[in-house]
C-alpha cells in the first residue's frame, strides 16, 4: 500500500480526535485541563485535513 495512503488514513484519524477535543473544550467539565485549548484543537483539525492533500500536490509536483 503507498506510503501516502496510509499516512492519509492516519491524519484522518488524528483530525477526528482533534475535532472530538474541539467539542469537549466546551465542556464545563473540562475547564482548567490540558482540553481546554479550544483554538488549539480548532486549527489542527483542518491542518490534519489538509495534510494529503498538500502532500499529494507535492507528489505530483516534483514527479513532473
């Protein structure tokens, strides 16, 4: 299996838990914990999104 695939898979699962943590940092519960670093969560989510995409890009890129 290519190296980017499963790579995507792994950023993929990352984005999700990071997103999970975003909605929990909302949480009164969570309040004075390491999860309650909502903007932290906020932006590696889609920067996890994005990941295989750029990477793929780049792929292509200097293939050409």
């Amino acid at each position: 299996m290519d190296r980017l695939v499963i790579l995507g898979w792994y950023a993929l699962l990352a984005a999700l838990v990071f997103f999970a943590l975003f909605v929990m940092s909302d949480k009164e519960e969570f309040t004075g914990t390491a999860v309650n670093n909502e903007g932290l969560w906020q932006r590696l989510n889609p920067v996890l999104m994005y990941l295989p995409l750029v990477l793929v890009s780049l792929k292509q890129i200097l293939q050409a």
